[in-house]
C-alpha cells in the first residue's frame, strides 16, 4: 500500500507532504485546487506515464526548470526528478535506475477513471489506442518494449519519408522493423480485448442493472502480412509524408446489444459502458498480475446518478486503494474511504 507522497515543483505544487490512508481517500475540494495533480503524481510514479499530459515541461511547476516525487509504499520507495533537456532520473529503493523497465518492476498497476472516459466510446481511434497502451503496458511485459520500438521505428521513417533523399533502401528497412515489432502489438492487443470482455461485460451489468450484452471487436489497420500492408502503401505514404498503415491506426468497436455504442447509446449508457471499460482494467489487472491495483477516479461521480454511483462504489475491491476526487463532498457518507479536504494546493484530513 502506499504511504507517502512528496512533491517538489511539481504542477501548482511548491512542495507537498502527505501521509497516505491505508484504504486512499477522498480528495474534495473546489476546482483548481490541486486535487487531480495529486492522482497525476501517483500515477506518474507508478507508471512513468500522466493521463493528462503528454509534454514533461508542462508538469513543472510555472517558472521551473524542474520536479520531483517521491512515493514511498510498504514495500518499496519511489522517487523521480525531471530536469530540463534531460531524462528522467529515477530511484528505486535509494538505488539509482538505469531504465525505466528496472524502476517499474513489482510496481503496483494502476486504474484511472476521469470525465473525458466517455471518449473511449465516442472519440477517435486513437482514445482507444490509449486505453490499450495504458493497459497493455501494466499487463504484458511484451506489449511496453514492442511499442516502445514500433514508435521509435514510426518516428524514423516518417521523418525519412519527409526526406526528399529518402531511399527505397531505407524505407524498406524501417518497414521490417515496424512490421516485426508491429505484429507483435497486433497478436498481443487481440488477446487483451479477448481477455476484457468478460470483465467489461460484468461491469456493465453491474453498474447498468440491464441485460444487454456488450460486444467488443478488434479493427487492425492491416491485416494478416503486415510488412507486406505497409509496402504496398508506400507510394500514399510518401505523398502524405507518413506512414498510412500499422498499429498506430488501429482501433476496435464498442457495441451494446449488437449496436455500435458510439452511434446508437445514449450519453447515459456510453458513460456507463466507459465506466465499465475502466473498472475492467482493474479485474484484468488484479486477475494477470495478482497484484491489487491502485484505482485513481476523478471527480467522475458528479456525472452518475445515485444508482448508478452506488453501483460503481460497490465494485471498488475491498483490497485496492483507492483515491477519489470530487467537488461535491454529499455523497461521500456512503462512501467507506476517509475524507481530505484539499485547498489552496494544501491537504488535510476531516
């Protein structure tokens, strides 16, 4: 369980020292108060990843050229300094960590539920990309080393395709690597929708009380010879300066009852189903890794009406901890998880 997290510079946070509860906790407060940075900071130290973020130097605090977080658990202590123009510098235990892979390991995995979920169902692909990589990356140690490479192939020959001296040489040789790298993606996140189905299904009969099955699909942008895919589109690439074909145009579809959800449900039911996509990634997660995820929900519970939030509340695993934002703080007698005020980027128990 966690114990203790610390910031320094980190986003409206000077500085920051709080004990954790054992259960988590609820965090409410008013907007702009720091509530959703202090999920962001324990899900960045657990996972190397923000969910709100995709640039580091936006995660510093206003004027600084730095941050750091320390997060220390029963069984392990965590601490990351970012500087500017460098990587991560990462310690685990007190020793210094040569990559990320060595800082992750026996990391507890982590469950974000936030407002933009509902995103999942009726965004773009590349929502539900996320939602996979997010996933496939606590869940497969195959899944974060195969997509780590497939990107830095896919930056290299788009910035090779971008070359007016680019070779039909080169071009060929980063489409092997994407498609060796690409396949393997492709194998593993067929395998983890099949896997999520059954949780998701659960879930949403659950926090619906309907009946209606939900159907997942997985849609690859190729299919079967990847590397045969990618060749033959080498002629649109080049005129669109990108690659056109691969896992990073990958999608699957939704469906509630044979429909697809991102046409026919109602906002209710896609929040619904959304919902239940995330509290999937727990089950799996738990069930794969046999470790009890960290559940990171945001401010999500202002959107559910009251069946449906005690519905959500009773699927909280006992064992998890838990943290919960919220700017309404009425419901939360139902809640079983200690309520902390935070104001003014400060924290304090009620």
């Amino acid at each position: 369980m966690l114990t203790r997290l610390r910031l320094s510079r980190f986003r409206c946070y000077g500085s920051l020292d709080w004990e954790i509860p054992a259960e988590g906790a609820v965090l409410a407060g008013g907007n702009a108060q720091g509530k959703t940075t202090l999920l962001e900071a324990v899900c960045l130290a657990l996972t190397l990843h923000s969910p709100r973020a995709t640039r580091l130097d936006r995660l510093a605090q206003h004027g600084a050229d730095s941050f750091g977080i320390s997060l220390e658990a029963d069984d392990a202590a965590r601490r990351l300094v970012w500087e500017r123009g460098h990587r991560f510098s990462l310690r685990l235990n007190g020793a210094d960590c040569a990559d990320y892979g060595a800082f992750l390991t026996d990391s507890p995995p982590v469950t974000w539920l936030g407002n933009s979920d509902i995103m999942l169902v009726r965004g773009a692909a590349e929502e539900r990309r996320k939602y996979l990589n997010f996933l496939g990356t606590q869940w497969h140690p195959g899944y974060r080393s195969a997509l780590q490479a497939y990107n830095k192939a896919l930056k290299s020959r788009n910035a090779l395709l971008r070359n007016p001296r680019r070779s039909a040489a080169a071009l060929h040789s980063y489409a092997e690597v994407l498609a060796q790298h690409g396949s393997v993606l492709m194998e593993l996140r067929e395998r983890l929708l099949q896997l999520l189905q059954p949780h998701i299904s659960h879930n949403h009969r659950r926090i619906s009380g309907g009946t209606e099955p939900v159907g997942l699909a997985y849609l690859p942008s190729a299919r079967n010879d990847l590397l045969h895919a990618i060749e033959a589109a080498t002629g649109a690439d080049e005129r669109a300066g990108c690659t056109t074909v691969g896992p990073h145009r990958d999608d699957f579809l939704l469906e509630i009852d044979g429909a697809a959800a991102a046409e026919y449900a109602s906002e209710g039911q896609q929040r619904t189903l959304a919902t239940a996509m995330q509290m999937a990634q727990s089950d799996l997660l738990q069930a794969e890794t046999g470790l009890s995820p960290i559940l990171l929900i945001d401010d999500i519970f202002g959107e559910l009406d009251a069946a449906r939030r005690q519905a959500l509340l009773a699927l909280l695993p006992e064992s998890s901890q838990v943290f919960i934002t919220t700017t309404s703080a009425d419901w939360v007698k139902s809640c079983p998880l200690p309520l902390h005020r935070v104001e003014a980027h400060s924290i304090a128990a009620e």
